[in-house]
C-alpha cells in the first residue's frame, strides 16, 4: 500500500509563460498513414506544427506499429536516434494522416480522481489510494480525428489528461524502478457519458467511458528524456476556444511511479500499455448549470511540451478528421490572449 511519506512532494512553482507551448523537438515518435504508403508506418514528428521523418524508409526492418516498437526496446530506440542525427527527408504535414501514438495496447488503465483541485471542485476528500477503472482499445483515435456522439448518451464530457506509455514489461514494480517501465508521454482526451457513468448500469464507470472514439491519443509519444518534468506541465482543455480546465500535472494526488507501483500490483505492464493520470477542474458535469458537448463543438486538449489534440463532436454516421490536415498547428496560434489557458 502507497503511504503518504512515500509521495514525491513537488516545490517547483509554475512559471509564468504564454500558451501555446513549443512542444519539445526531441524524441517525438509518432504512427501516421500517406497516400504513397502502404499501411501505417512510424515516424518523427519534426517539431510544432511540423512534418514527419519516416522511420521505416530510413530503416525498413523497423516495425511499423508503436507496440512492436516498444517490445523491442534499446534496438529500436538506437536507431531513432541515429535517424535524429541524420538530415533526412520530412514529408509535409499536409501529406500525412496523424494516427494515435499507440494503437491496439494490452490495456488503458485510468485513475479517478487523480488531482487535488478536482477534488475539491467535487467536494470530495482526496482518496488515500488510487481510483482504477479501465476503457477499451476499441474506444482509441487519432490526435485529429471526430468523436462520435452517440445516441445512447445526452450528457458526453471532456476531460483532458496526461497519458503514460508504458516501454518494459513489468509486475510488481517498485516505485524506485517505476521510471525505467516508462516509454514517454502524451495527450489523452478521456471522453465521459456521464449519464451512464454517474446514473445508470449501477453507476459503473466502465461503460461511459468506453464508447467508440472516447479515448483521443496524441499527437505524439514524447519520450520520457524529452519531458523536463512530467509532474510539472501546464494542462488544458478548451471548448470552441473557451478555457475550460487549466491546471497544472503538480496537482497529481499520485504521481506515475506511485500510479505504476500501485497497478502493477495486480496486473503485469506491457510495452505500449497506457495510462490516463486522471483530470484537473474544469469538466462539464460540475458546472452550474452543466455544460455537455453537442455536435459541431471543437475539443482542444494541450499539454506543455507534448502539444495539442483538436477533436470535433459528431454525430454517427460522420468519418474523418475535425481539422484538415496540416492545419491545426495554424489554428492553434490564432487563439486571442483570453482563450489561452
């Protein structure tokens, strides 16, 4: 069991600085799809608002899927970074299709309650043990891709969350050794029908949570040597450009290596698992009166230095992408002063 004597305090205090962020121009793996390619490959996403190394052109025995790339560890990740120190070809942004960073893990293991002002925006104490609920790979997309409002639920949330990848197999991991399971960082939107999570099926949270596109991803695995801090990055989520959560990843009630200690518990960790660190204030459901998404609303989620992902509200029968292609990074910086978060 996690004590609290055993919790990294955080003392650094947020620095003052404009949004949008520069994402890190290290390690930024990312899964795509171009018309001249066969299948998704994996790539380097260049930058903010840049375009895309193809990994697999400059080493064709690569894999190209995230989880084949994560079961194979130090192998893979030396050739990335011979490919960061050669001038290589980068294809267009307008010429790729963003998929999410991980596609089809072992498992999305998610944690409740995870910030100390979400608590108090609920007015609930802050658990003394991790909150573990789960959704299903199937509920994955891409950074840019709709979400589908379904029929079932009036009442779908947003809820913008730090997402850990997971790049070693591990059970029982101490927290001390917690860090070197980890692969990196990236954006996660954990989409919520709170009518079904909140009120009916016995209140069980796994079916609100879990619908078909209810789990954005991306734009990138950012990995861990590129982050300065995980435990200190400005988070936020805006809503056809209103802020609507703005907090920080230090208002974590358990950090990652406590969240992996604690998991690892009872289930064994694989390469390319993830998992959603929980919410800051902000959402939906705890607003006077309550705000729910409708269709034509535009989603930004939008981590300090792993960037932003923009998903529109449909309705089903609607596929495709919320953003042209290309065209988010441009977006994104057309944001006036009052809606940055």
């Amino acid at each position: 069991m996690l004590g609290s004597s055993g919790r990294r305090l955080l003392t650094t205090v947020l620095q003052a600085q404009r949004w949008p962020f520069q994402p890190s121009r290290d390690m930024r793996l990312v899964q795509f799809q171009a018309p001249h390619l066969a299948g998704p490959h994996l790539g380097l996403e260049s930058g903010n608002g840049g375009g895309v190394i193809d990994l697999n052109a400059f080493e064709p025995t690569l894999p190209k899927t995230m989880v084949e790339f994560l079961e194979q560890g130090e192998a893979t990740l030396s050739v990335v970074r011979r490919a960061l120190a050669t001038q290589l070809p980068v294809l267009p942004r307008s010429e790729v299709t963003f998929l999410a960073p991980v596609t089809r893990p072992d498992k999305v293991v998610c944690v409740g309650m995870n910030y100390a002002d979400h608590c108090r925006e609920q007015n609930v104490p802050v658990p003394k043990e991790p909150i573990i609920f789960s959704k299903f790979a199937s509920a994955i997309v891409g950074p840019y891709d709709n979400i589908i409002l379904p029929p079932e639920s009036q009442e779908v949330d947003w809820e913008v969350e730090l997402a850990v990848v997971i790049g070693k197999r591990g059970k029982y991991i101490k927290a001390t050794d917690a860090m070197a399971h980890v692969a990196g960082f990236t954006v996660a939107h954990d989409v919520s029908a709170r009518d079904w999570q909140m009120g009916r099926n016995g209140k069980q949270w796994l079916l609100g949570k879990t619908f078909d596109t209810f789990c954005p991803l991306g734009p990138a695995l950012v990995t861990k040597d590129s982050v300065a801090d995980p435990h200190n990055l400005k988070i936020c989520c805006r809503v056809n450009g209103e802020v609507m959560q703005s907090s920080n990843t230090n208002q974590m009630v358990f950090k990652t290596e406590e969240l992996i200690t604690w998991v690892s518990q009872f289930v064994t960790l694989y390469p390319g698992d993830i998992i959603l660190t929980g919410t800051p204030p902000g959402v939906g459901v705890f607003r006077k009166p309550p705000v729910f998404l409708k269709k034509g609303d535009e989603v930004q989620c939008e981590i300090e230095e792993l960037g932003v992902i923009i998903n529109k509200d449909v309705f089903p029968g609607v596929r495709g992408h919320s953003h042209p292609v290309g065209k988010e990074s441009r977006y994104i910086h057309m944001i006036t002063p009052e809606k940055q978060c």
